[in-house]
C-alpha cells in the first residue's frame, strides 16, 4: 500500500504503473496481481488503506486531547497538518479532481473518504465540547481552523515555505485561543 502510496503521489493516478508498484514494493507483478487483478481494484484498496490509516491517527489523537489534557486546539492543528500537508490528502485529491475517465473510482471512493473526515471532525468537535466549549463555538472554531490548515495545503501546490506556514500557524492559534476567550462565558473560561 504504501508503495503505491509514494507512486500515486509522485506521478499521479494516470501515472501508476503496477510493475512499479510492485517493484517499489519488492513483491512479484504476479503477487500484487493477485491481490489486485486490477489498476483500478490496487487504487480502491490503497485509498480504503489511507482512510483506515489516517481515521486511526486521528482518533488517538484526539482521544490523547481529551483524556491527556492536552490543548484540543494544538491537537486539532497537528492532525490537520498530519493529513492535509500529507501524501493521503494529495491522494485523495487527484482521484476528486480527475477526470471523467475514473468517474467509477470516484463513486467508489468518494463515500468513505467523506465518512473518514466527517468522523474524525464529529471526534474533534466532541473533544472540544468535553474541554467546556459550548458546541457553537466548538463548531466554528473546528471548521476554521480546518479551513485554515487545508487552506495552507493548497498553497503548498504553488508554494513551499513550510517556516512561513508554521508562523502562521502558530499566529492562528493565538487568534483563535484570544477568540474561544473572548466568545466564553466568563465562568466558562478555567477550562480552556
């Protein structure tokens, strides 16, 4: 899986060649082919196997937040760049972003990465919620700072300045921790 992984990454969906992957991987073509008598079966399983990875990833971590002690925000922040900055979120990307050619891929695909996300997103916002945010704030600050690093990913694809993307990070912490502040009921606060 992770062979074909750095492969799609590397060359793009239309680009994957199964010999490679199977170099790469140092198995036979006759192994991977039978485990995946097909391109589009091999490009399935390694999106269910991003899915699976990054959805566990991310539920310890924010399990780590909640029952830590940990700064969910940090928390938050971290997965996101986990993901978004990642090779799976670049993945996913090509196959929604492709052509009409893998519209079967698409289909096929496209329900458990949006159940992947939308889980892994309802864990953070429980995290939040359970540090004593009400669930409002908790939802807004979830979708922005989602939006923020997700935003920063894309930028990557026309420029790479990862010290500069931290900064900014770190800067939108600060903004959102002053706005959880502010928006708190004052005997609310002690928590956050």
């Amino acid at each position: 899986m992770e062979a074909a992984v750095k492969l799609i990454r590397r060359n793009g969906l239309g680009g994957l060649r199964t010999i490679e992957v199977a170099d790469l991987a140092g198995v036979s073509r006759g192994a991977l082919m039978h485990h995946f008598p097909s391109k589009h079966e091999l490009v399935v399983a390694v999106l269910a196997y991003v899915n699976e990875v990054t959805f566990t990833q991310s539920m310890r971590r924010a399990q780590s937040a909640r029952h830590d002690g940990g700064d969910p925000i940090d928390g938050i922040i971290k997965d996101a760049q986990d993901f978004f900055f990642g090779d799976y979120f670049f993945i996913e990307l090509a196959v929604a972003m492709s052509d009409d050619s893998t519209r079967q891929l698409r289909r096929e695909t496209h329900q458990f990465a949006r159940q992947t996300r939308f889980s892994i997103e309802a864990t953070w916002l429980d995290t939040l919620i359970s540090s004593g945010i009400p669930e409002q704030l908790a939802k807004d600050v979830l979708a922005l700072t989602l939006s923020v690093v997700r935003g920063f990913s894309v930028r990557m694809l026309i420029e790479k300045d990862p010290d500069r993307f931290s900064r900014l990070l770190g800067v939108w912490r600060t903004i959102v921790r002053q706005y959880i502040e502010d928006a708190m009921p004052k005997q609310s606060r002690k928590r956050t």
